[in-house]
C-alpha cells in the first residue's frame, strides 16, 4: 500500500516500509553505519577542446577597433555638448601685421587671425571648415599667424609656407600642405609645392631669409606673451576660441563679431 505524501501543491506516491507507516520503526544505535567515503568517486573534470590564444593580428585589430569606436563617442560627445559663450580678447590689435599671408578681400568687415601649425591634427581638422567660410562670405578675410611648437618639422614647414607668399603662392601652398595625407617630412613638403605651383629652389631660398626668421620669432614671443597655450586659436573679430571648431560655430561667431 502507498501513502500519498503531499509536498506544497504537488502530490508524489512515496512507498514507505511497514514499521515506519505503524511507527514501530527503532534505530539501533549499535549498528554500524555505511563508510559512504569509499563509494563517493572523485569527479574527473575532461576538458572539451583545447584552449586557442589569439593571434597577433586578432589582439591588433580588437585593439585598433576599440581605439576607432573611443574616437566616434568621444566626436559624438563633442557634437552634443552645447557651445561655449564666446570669450572676449583684448589682444586683437598686437595680432595685426602686415607681414603675416592673408586671404580673403582687404575691404572685409570681418578679421579671423589664424594662429596655427602645420604638424597639429586639429589644425588640419580645421582648415576645410576655415576654406568653405572664406568661399561662401566674402567678407571674411583670414590672417596667417604661424606659430610651429611641434618640433623642427613644423618649423621647416611654416618657414616654405611663409616663403611662398614672396611666389603670391600662400593661399595654395597653405590648401596642399593642410589636406596632405600623410606625415609632414620632405616629400610631402615638395608635392605641396609642386601642386601649388611653387618654385621648389627659389622657396629655400626665401624661406632661410632674415625675415621669415624675424616674423616667426615675432609670432612666438607675441603667441606666449599673450598666454596662449597651444594651437589652433582662432580671433574671430573680437572673440577668441581654440580647439577644433565646426563650421556652423564659425558663421554664429561671424554674425555674433558683425552685431553692434
């Protein structure tokens, strides 16, 4: 016979002996209890397959493609973070030389001083945005402040891109140098010239000149002078930003330097 035992809402036929259904069931404290020790086996752990490591190129390209997306966010962030007020500056008249390359027309309402260097990212991240304000307003009007802290190629650069304005060859020796695709060594610098039509002899020469020299110099003393802590910085009429900015930025500090 089977006692029906009822577990919560389940219910199970359990068979128990006949003493302990009677309750007549003693335990003898004198029998020996079962050695369970000896009928316990160990548990043997088999691996299922053999553990691979990663190969050189799968650790370079995780490693490549977390550095991509770090990039995207941090542009992504950037895109979304609300501009900064513009800050005023009271330095923009020691800024003005009749030395420093221009582009754009001398009858402009609008002076952006262009503080910058040939080996910096965020410079050459700028340039486009800076060439398409010049191309749809034609009353801007950019004035070039060399100010090459990276090193002693930036320092060439500046020098054979001060140089070519002897040529009339700044604007387009500037655009090629700025949109280069690789690294800012020699032959970079020579298919700049050579794209902007510059003369590569009479460039060295122009460029190891006294003056290139002393309108650099200037540059540096007034740049630190001034606390300025690296480039780009742009003076926008009377409004100083840094950094890489977006083209839109650009034309609200256009209107923003044209308001009364």
């Amino acid at each position: 016979m089977a006692r029906r035992v009822v577990f919560g809402n389940r219910r199970t036929r359990c068979h128990l002996p006949a003493g302990l259904r009677r309750g007549k069931a003693r335990i003898d404290p004198r029998a020996p209890t079962a050695d369970w020790s000896s009928r316990v086996r160990p548990i043997e752990l088999k691996a299922v397959g053999s553990v691979t490591r990663p190969r050189p190129w799968q650790v370079f390209g995780g490693l490549l493609l977390i550095i991509v997306l770090t990039q995207l966010l941090t542009s992504w962030l950037g895109s979304r973070r609300p501009a900064e007020p513009p800050t005023l500056f009271a330095g923009v008249a020691a800024l003005a030389d009749p030395r420093a390359p221009t582009l754009g027309p001398a009858s402009a309402n609008v002076l952006i001083y262009v503080v910058s260097d040939y080996a910096c990212g965020n410079c050459r991240a700028l340039h486009p945005a800076l060439r398409t304000l010049v191309a749809e307003d034609p009353d801007v009007r950019l004035v070039y402040r060399d100010w090459p802290t990276l090193g002693a190629r930036s320092t060439r650069a500046a020098r054979l891109a001060l140089a070519s304005a002897a040529q009339g060859r700044h604007a387009a020796f500037d655009d090629a140098l700025m949109r280069r695709g690789g690294s800012l060594d020699e032959t970079a610098l020579r298919a700049a010239a050579a794209a902007a039509g510059v003369d590569w002899q009479r460039l060295e020469r122009d460029a190891a000149s006294p003056a290139v020299t002393r309108l650099l110099d200037d540059t540096d003393r007034l740049a630190r002078g001034l606390g300025l802590a690296g480039t780009p910085v742009l003076v926008v009429g009377p409004y100083l930003v840094t950094g890489r900015v977006p083209l839109e930025r650009l034309r609200e500090l256009v209107r923003d330097a044209r308001a009364p």
